[in-house]
C-alpha cells in the first residue's frame, strides 16, 4: 500500500522524535554519570580520549579550519532551516514546518551529546595537573625569585627581534610553534594530560573572532584547537598551548591556562617563553600587594624593560578596536562554563590574588603590637599564593 504525502510527512517527524529523544537520553545519562568522579574520571580517559585521538587526527591531515567551515555551514542550515519553516507556516503546512523545526533541534542534540561525550566528564577534574611548589615563601624568597624571572623576562625583550611598531616578530610559521608546543607538552608529561600530536589550526575570520573577543577556541566535537588570524605575536604561544591543553583533554578553563602557563614558561625557545611571561609576569608583580608591599610592587614594574610595557600597550590598542560582540560573547561564554561544571564561570580564566590579614605580635612577647600614632594594632598579611605563582615557585627551585 503506498503511503500519502501525509502519512509520508507523519512518519518522517516519529522518526525524527525518536532520534532525537535517543540523543537527549544519552546526553542526560552522560550528565548523570558526571556526578561520580571516579566514572567520569574513567569515561574521560577511555571514552573521550579514544574520540579526541581519532578526530583529532582527522583533522590534523586538512590544511584548514575544520571548526571555521562547520561555522558556516551551521549557520546556513540554521539559516535555511528555519526560513523553511517560517514558509511552510504561512503556508499553513504545520507539520512540515514541525519537521523543519525539528530537524534543527536534532541537530543541537547531535552537537551537544558529541560535545558532552567528547569533553563533559574532563570538567569533574577537581586537580590542576601542573606541579607546583607548596612550601612556604617569605617576602625575602618571593622578592629573589621574582628578580630572577623579571631579569629573564628584560633578556628575552631585548633579544627577539621586533617589528617598526616595537612588536616582538614570531621566528617560526604557525604550524611549526604548534610542533614545538607539542614537543613541550610531550617532554612535560603532565599527568592526565592525553600525549596525542595536536596541530593548531588557524581560524582566518580573524575580524569575527575579534569582535567577539576570542582568541582561541577549542570544538571538542571535532577535537580540533583553533587560534585567531589576527592574534598578536606575542599572545600566541599562550593561546595555541591553552587550545593545545583542551586538546589534549584539559577542559577546565583554570586548569587549561595553569598547563599553558606551566609549557610556556618552562620552555627552552625564547619566543615561547616570552608569551609566557607576557600572559603570567604580572601575577609575580600582583604578590608583592599580597604581602602589602606596595613600594616594592611599583618599584618590580618600573624596572620591566621598556619593550615589555611598549608591547603590552599594542596589544590592549588591539583589542580595544574589536569590541562589537565581546560583552555577548562573553555573557554565553560565562553561561556555558557555569553549566559544564566551572562554578566561576569565566572569572576561571583570572587567578585569585588572596591573602590573610592578622594583627602584628612581637616576637619575644606574642602581643599585639599597636601603631603609636592611630593606636590601632599594627596589620600583617599573609599571601595565599595560587598555583600560577607556585608554578613560577616550581620552576625556581
């Protein structure tokens, strides 16, 4: 018996539920399944990893934006889709333009149950994977090591080689940073950390990312890390191994800049080091307030090299002109990471600065000291360094 159009459009959309209610229910247990961190941890490193390693590779073999394509191509379906459906409404044919929407909500499902499935159990991890030095630190030692990092820092300022604008010249192509940045990643050996070959991939609609003030993304459906065309030099280094972190099964936000920060600065290329520094240096400079010492603090900055601040300076220019979309961006940014488990949100990105404040004791007495002119007691504080500062701590010792 053949089937009426009818019929035909009604077996369509059954089908359609179905498939779709299949991928909600995958995607509701794989969230469910995330709140046991021993089976997300377990998920993370067969299922996840064996997706990243294989999607991954795929799109290692194209010379281009695998993620910058799908863009417009979800755009256009989205685009078309929903014209059609808008058309087969005012046509009064509603169960077509039901299929039509439905067609569109499948393929949300698709992309976040891939999503999910390729990344949502890495979010559980509760432990940066970086090493980091957890003794104690006294102003004496924090100032010694900050002057050993800001000696380096001056160095590599003055030895790259830099354009009419004072802007430091990248020394290597695109792909052959993120083969160097590999190889960092491969000699590191961080625990938790998938060891699979990453290659960054250059994201040309430079201006739309700009505007939405990304710098680089990481698509988990297609494991693939991009950074933006119009990156600066020395922002870029940072950036590929942030995208090369999530890569490489690092979702975390925190977690991913923490693994960036630890490649970066621990490398033996000097242009790499740099972007290092150029992300991390200011977290040294920030604990000198932490211990309340604020003359120090202005004094570590006025010694920075004059490229460094001359560089800094372009690159806040550079990103003032692109400012169109960030505060939405950022809005969906923020949203997204609360959802996927990054309880700050994208406040993840900015490490804590805190400290502990007590009243001064004498030393011989234990009592508490009182400033003779407000006669109020006489404050301490205590730096609670984060695990940036004790990265740089790490690598010190």
């Amino acid at each position: 018996m053949t089937k009426t159009p009818h019929q035909k459009t009604k077996a369509a959309l059954k089908r359609l539920v179905i498939t779709a209610a299949v991928f909600l229910g995958l995607l509701v247990l794989m969230i469910i399944m995330r709140q046991f961190y021993t089976v997300a941890m377990f998920l993370n490193n067969t299922v996840s990893r064996s997706f990243a390693f294989i999607m991954g590779n795929a799109s290692n073999m194209l010379p281009f934006s695998v993620f910058e394509v799908f863009v417009y191509l979800a755009i256009i379906f989205v685009l078309s889709y929903l014209t059609l459906t808008i058309v087969r409404l005012i046509r009064k044919k509603r169960l077509k333009a039901l299929h039509s929407f439905l067609s569109i909500l499948l393929a949300v499902l698709v992309c976040l149950t891939t999503f999910f499935m390729a990344a949502g159990f890495s979010y559980a991890q509760t432990t940066s994977p970086v090493p980091i030095f957890d003794g104690d630190i006294s102003l004496t030692d924090f100032e010694r090591i900050t002057t050993h990092f800001l000696n380096d820092f001056n160095y590599l300022a003055q030895a790259l080689d830099r354009d009419e604008h004072g802007n430091v010249i990248q020394p290597y192509t695109d792909r052959a940073l993120s083969d160097k940045l590999n190889a960092e990643f491969n000699r590191a050996s961080l625990p938790g950390v998938f060891n699979h070959n990453v290659n960054v991939s250059i994201f040309r609609s430079g201006r739309l990312m700009s505007e939405m003030g990304i710098a680089g993304v990481f698509f988990p459906p297609l494991s693939e890390a991009n950074i933006n065309a119009l990156l600066p030099a020395s922002s870029r280094s940072f950036v590929m191994a942030h995208e090369i972190a999530h890569a490489r099964g690092i979702m975390r936000e925190d977690f991913a800049n923490d693994v960036a920060w630890y490649i970066t600065l621990n490398s033996e290329s000097n242009f790499i080091r740099y972007s290092g520094y150029m992300s991390a240096f200011s977290a040294l400079i920030i604990g000198f307030e932490q211990f309340g010492e604020y003359a120090l603090m202005d004094e570590f900055r006025n010694e920075m090299h004059p490229y460094i601040l001359a560089e800094r300076l372009n690159n806040r220019y550079h990103w003032s002109q692109f400012n169109m979309l960030n505060n939405f961006t950022n809005w969906i940014n923020d949203l997204f990471l609360r959802i996927m488990g990054q309880e700050d949100g994208t406040g993840a990105y900015t490490p804590d600065f805190d400290f502990i404040e007590q009243p001064k004791r004498d030393e011989e007495t234990g009592e508490i000291i009182y400033n003779p002119i407000t006669n109020r007691p006489e404050i301490t504080r205590t730096p609670i360094f984060n695990t940036l500062q004790r990265v740089f701590f790490h690598i010190y010792m």
